[in-house]
C-alpha cells in the first residue's frame, strides 16, 4: 500500500516463526472461561452434552485460546505515533479442542504497512499465530493486527 | 402504478473485499443481502463501490447485477486535503490526473476534474471528524468553493456526526446524499440516496446528481415507502 | 444426558435464512475487564488503559477501554452460543473500529447474510457486531459456521 508517509520498522522479523509458548487446556480452565465470559453452549459446560454431540470429551469454546499464558509475541518495533492498538483479528478454527489437549503457539510478523482513516495516518503491523495440539495437527490460526498512530493528549 | 411516482434507492458509498482491506463483505454478497432485504419489503435498488484510494477500470460487476437484478455501479472513495471524497463517473483523463493512492490530494482540483472530465464529485461522511468536510470548515478554516454536495447521512457515522454533516449542508445550501460506507454485508442500503429517476448506469446517476431532485433516506425509511405504495421487487 | 437433551438448543440449517437476526446485550463492567486479563495472564503491574479511566483518557479515550482480546471472545461465544451443540464455527473475524469501554451498554447483534450448500456441507454466513447507544459499531465482523440439516 502506498502513501506519503515514511516510518521504521524491524524488516528482520517478518516471516520469522517464533515458539511463544504452550499450556494445558484443563476442565477447570474451560470452566473459568465460561463463566468470565457467559458462554452456555452444552458441549463446554457438560461433558455429557459433548458426548452426546459427537465429541470424545468436553469441549474448549473456541475463543478459549485467546487467553493461553504465553511468551510475548515478535514485534516489529514499528516507529510511529504515540500509541499503538488492537484494530482487528482473523480467527480460523480448524478443529476443536478438547480439556486436556496441549496446545502449543508459535508466532511471526506477517507485514507491516500504513493506511489513512478517521483518526489520520495509521501503521498496521501484522502478526500471525499459529495453535497446534499435542498431536502437532494445527487447530486455529489467527491473525491480530496492530495500529500504530499518533493521538493529542 | 405510475412509474413517476418511484423513487429510485442508491446507496452511494459502499467498498469490498475485492479492493479495501478493511472490509468483510464481497460484492456478490451485497447482491444476495439487497434481494433478501427486498422480500422483507424493503427497497434497495442498487449500490455504487467506492473502493479506498483506488478505481480498476477493468472491474466489471454487470454479470452479477443481471443475476440479482441490483444496479451494481463503480466509483472511488479518493482522500483529500479536506477529507474523504466520493468520485462517480470516473474517466481515464481523471485517473490520469491524480495518484488515487495519495492521501491529501487538492480538494478543488479533485471537484473540478471530476465536473470537466463527466464525473462527479461528492464530499463524503461530511460531519465526521478529521476525515469529513465540516472538520476542515469549522476547524481549519478551508473554504467550500467548488463543493457543492455533500453525503450527510453516511451509515459509518454516528447520529451526532451526521447531524454535523447536516448542519454544514444546512449552512451552505449544499445538496445532500446518503451513503451506507458498508463494510460488511448486513450495512450495505443501511443509508441511501432517494432518485426521482432509474439510475442504471453511472452516466444516470451523474446526470441525476447534476440535474435531478434527491434526497438521502435511511433503509427503514423506504420500508414506510413500500408500505404506500406498493411492493416493487415481488 | 441424551442426544436430544443435548441437541435442545440446537440450530439448523433448514431453519435459518439470510436476514435473520438475533441479538444480545453485553455491558463489560471493569471487574469482568480484569478477570480476563487475569484469566489470559495479561495483569500487567499498575493502573493502565484496560483497568483505569485516567490512563485511557492521556491516549484519547473517555474511560478505561475493553481488550480487543476481550471483545472477540463476547463475540465468538455469542455465535458458539447461537449455534447450538452440533454447529462449528469455522472462522470469525473482526475489526475493532472505535474502541468499547468500562460499563458502555452496548447491543451484540448476529445478522445471517448468506447460506450456502456446498455438496452437502452446509454453512451460514453472519455478520456480527456490537453497537452502543450513539449508533456506533466498536467491533464488526463476519463468521462462517457449520450447521446440520434436521
């Protein structure tokens, strides 16, 4: 993408595959999470609603692995603002987790690039996770951008 | 029914994930959304994409506008030194003229071209700050020579910003349009434009924008419409 | 429990057609802020934009703002939720367009805007997004879930 705006930014990550981490996905991890966030769907509560669904055990919501407790991501360090945001996520599921897979993360920098919208000129840095099981089948991929920009304080 | 008494809905301002990296919604779905919002009774009759920074004259939407049977128009969204601006009709003398990718391009030249060339052009989601024309006028003291319509109902915007947008109009005596700014599906006609002529072609809607009467409506307004006078799409 | 204990709250594909909404409420209190930050080992030490008003305000905002972790996890459930036992959420995603804070009402919405029959493999496309109360989308997104035939 193209525009009149210069900034910086560590190149020597992009596409770089780092491991951030892995953590068991217990029962009582999946519990916590429902709670927290109200899901109510059987086949994360009840082990015999995941049964009767199909599944060989209790099932971890999807969204539970954006609460893994993980190493910090590579960051592409960009230089520009003053302040920097979550602005979107991409989240595939590939297939499901179950309580007591572990799941293993790894992380890289897809791209970096500016863009103009409501609140002026942005930078969006790009990093793609990477979740797979203890079975090394990947389980869902994610994309989580970050805009950098400057605000008046 | 006397074809004379129809409005013709157009949304105005809409962008794809053919060409804007912020949008979730394809053009085909646009097409299925707008023939399943017409069997709910509302009216929805076409939609322009106004793709960010750019405009492929090789895009051609025509197959599917006949298979869903939705006026499926090209514009761009350009980005001004007084904000976002919507471009209908664009030529190759207007591409010519401007790097579309350029993020403070010369409002005025960007109107005038657009006038000379056959196009038109429009200042967009016009109460929004920092990217909206109001901003610029009441903030940076810029002058509104050369605009003379504005979209004052954008779907992207807030009630206030749009009554900003409508208090600006207001105060010029600037012409008004409604735009959805969808990004995804379900907003495409959230906000339209109101035609008191079919708008099949881009040439019809320049020449509407030009010459005709028109007014921006909300979706539910055209329901009420409906309601009056009559189902149009069954 | 039985298999149609467990399919009570199920969704079909036959049932379902683009236009459909449904909805839900979600008002994220600062207490529910920290317990996932908590929960996804995200504490970081001191007040900071997630847990208080004063940080927020020195980056723009009005109030202490809500993760976008966090926002995409109210999402995700509220279409895991929908879909019922037998669905499967193949993807979502979101952008976070004005951010959501402390205590904000904001509407969840899920709206289908396409079914799909692929040779049997049957899927439902939603937008899905939170407004709050000036008409304002914090989040906005599309997912893609599977759901069975009767």
């Amino acid at each position: 993408m193209t525009t009149d705006v210069t900034f910086e930014y560590d190149e020597s990550v992009i596409g770089v595959e780092v491991p951030i981490g892995a953590e068991e996905v217990t029962a009582e991890k999946i519990a916590t999470f429902c709670s927290a966030l109200g899901e109510s769907n059987p086949i994360y509560t009840d082990p015999a609603a995941a049964l009767a669904g199909g599944y060989t055990g209790l099932v971890a919501p999807p969204a539970i692995l954006q609460t893994l407790r993980l190493d910090p991501a590579p960051s592409a360090k960009v230089k520009f603002g003053n302040t920097a945001f979550h602005s979107g996520m991409r989240f595939e599921v590939v297939e499901p987790v179950l309580a007591g897979d572990t799941i293993s993360v790894s992380a890289q920098v897809k791209e970096v690039y500016a863009k103009t919208g409501r609140t002026g000129t942005m930078v969006f840095a790009v990093t793609k996770f990477t979740y797979r099981n203890q079975h090394g089948r990947t389980v869902a991929n994610t994309e989580s951008s970050t805009v950098h920009r400057q605000v008046e304080r | 029914m006397n074809d004379s008494s129809k409005r013709w809905y157009m949304d105005l301002h809409s962008h794809s994930t053919d060409a804007s990296d912020d949008a979730g919604g394809t053009v085909e779905g646009y097409a299925k959304w707008i023939v399943a919002r017409r069997k709910r009774g509302y009216q929805i009759d076409g939609f322009v994409l106004t793709e960010h920074r750019q405009y492929d004259p090789d895009s051609d939407y025509r197959a599917l506008s006949e298979q869903y049977g939705v006026s499926i128009l090209r514009g761009a969204e350009v980005e001004t030194d007084i904000g976002h601006v919507l471009v209908y009709g664009i030529t190759p003398e207007f591409v010519r003229a401007f790097d579309l990718r350029q993020v403070s391009l010369p409002h005025k030249e960007v109107f005038r071209v657009a006038l000379e060339t056959g196009g038109y052009a429009v200042a967009a989601h016009a109460g929004r700050p920092r990217i909206g024309l109001a901003h610029y006028i009441d903030d940076e003291h810029m002058t509104i020579d050369g605009i003379q319509t504005v979209e004052q109902l954008n779907g992207g915007s807030s009630v206030d910003e749009n009554n900003v947008g409508l208090a600006l109009a207001e105060r010029f005596g600037l012409k008004r349009v409604g735009g959805s700014d969808a990004h995804y599906v379900s907003a495409i006609g959230r906000c339209m434009t109101a035609f008191g002529r079919p708008i099949h072609t881009v040439e019809d809607l320049v020449q509407e924008l030009l010459h005709g009467e028109y007014y921006p409506v909300t979706v539910e307004q055209t329901l009420e419409a409906g309601a009056a006078s009559g189902e149009r799409h069954a | 429990m039985t298999a149609s204990d467990a399919l009570g709250g199920q969704r079909y594909f036959d049932d379902v057609e683009s236009g459909d909404e449904f909805t839900d409420s979600w008002s994220p209190t600062g207490e529910q802020v920290v317990a996932f930050l908590t929960v996804s080992n995200r504490t970081a030490p001191g007040p900071n934009r997630f847990t208080d008003d004063e940080e927020a305000r020195k980056i723009g905002m009005t109030k202490a703002i809500v993760p976008g972790q966090m926002s995409l996890c109210r999402a995700t459930d509220f279409v895991t939720d929908w879909m019922g036992p037998s669905g499967r959420l193949r993807s979502i995603d979101v952008n976070f367009r004005r951010p959501a804070v402390h205590d904000e009402p904001l509407k969840v919405v899920g709206l289908i805007t396409d079914t799909l029959d692929d040779d049997g493999a049957t899927t439902v496309k939603l937008d899905v997004y939170f407004e709050n109360e000036r008409g304002e989308r914090p989040l906005q997104g599309v997912a893609v879930v599977e759901l069975p035939r009767r």
